[in-house]
C-alpha cells in the first residue's frame, strides 16, 4: 500500500512541475521547438566535410539530451553560427628543429537566441583542442581527434544554451 501511495505522490509531484526536463540539468522552460542552422566553414583550411558534421552534431545532442523538437524554421529556440578555425600548430619541440607534440584545434562562433527569454540569448566563441605526437600521421587520426573536439564543442553549447554555464 505504501509503494501505491508513493508513486501516487510522485506522479502527482511531476506532473505538476513546470518547464521542460533537460537531462544536462538544464531548463528549456516553455520552449517546445529548436531550429539549428548550416554551420558554414570558414576556417582557413577547410575540411569539406566539416560543417555537416558539426551541424548535425549540435542538432543531435539537443534532441537527446532536452525534450526540444527539431524544426525547419522559426522556433523557440535557434543556434546558428561557423566554424572558424580548423588549425594545426606545433606545441613542443624535441630539440632546435624537431616538433615533437602537435595541437589540433576547432572553433565555433555560435548564435544562440531563446525567442521566450531572450535574456539568454547570446553570441560566443567556442573552442576545443587535443594534443597529439608528431610523429604520428594526421591524415590517420583526424577523424577520431575531430570527433573527440566536436563532441565536448556541442557539449559546451548545450550547457551554455540550457544550462547557462
């Protein structure tokens, strides 16, 4: 009878809380829709397949972890922005002309606008690296690297977007 009345309780409890639920520990508040625009790439050295990744990749994560539905067009909340930097530098040396440790980074500039409370609204730049031994052929770990970088990137988004932090 006990556990009856406690599920009774908190059915009750939660279905009388306002706002969306975000699992990042975030408030969507009355927002219902988001739209995410084509990130063009406009970084020095362009991968071509870049912007689809990075737009498809924002669009994922706020489906997954908000209760937001995707839309084509205007909605409650929209992100759009560019990448702005795809880079290669090196980090260490290994002696007067010798790299030893090489820094692979991505920016983002992202537009963010929460049409119910613009007050949240904002416009930042957003970037992720990794480190890695020169030695090593960039060609045959780019798309592992890049898919770490992108990953805490529309992290970072997210948590800006909804959890604004």
């Amino acid at each position: 009878m006990r556990v009856r009345l406690f599920i009774a309780l908190a059915a009750l409890a939660f279905a009388s809380c306002k706002g969306g639920y975000s699992f990042t520990g975030g408030n969507v508040g009355d927002a219902k829709s988001i739209y995410v625009g084509f990130f063009d790439n406009n970084a020095q050295i362009v991968n071509p397949e870049m912007s689809q990744i990075v737009t498809e990749s924002i669009k994922d994560i706020f489906v997954q972890q908000t209760s937001l539905e995707l839309n084509d067009g205007p909605s409650d909340m929209e992100v759009s922005g560019a990448i702005t930097e795809y880079s290669l530098r090196p980090q260490a040396a290994r002696g007067p002309s010798e790299v030893a440790q090489m820094r692979f980074s991505i920016a983002v500039n992202v537009e963010f606008t929460n049409r119910l409370e613009p007050k949240n609204d904002f416009s930042q730049r957003f970037s992720r690296y990794r480190d890695y031994d020169a030695d090593l052929n960039f060609s045959d770990i780019e798309t592992e690297l890049s898919e770490e970088i992108i990953k805490e990137l529309t992290e970072d988004i997210l948590n800006r977007a909804i959890a604004n932090w």
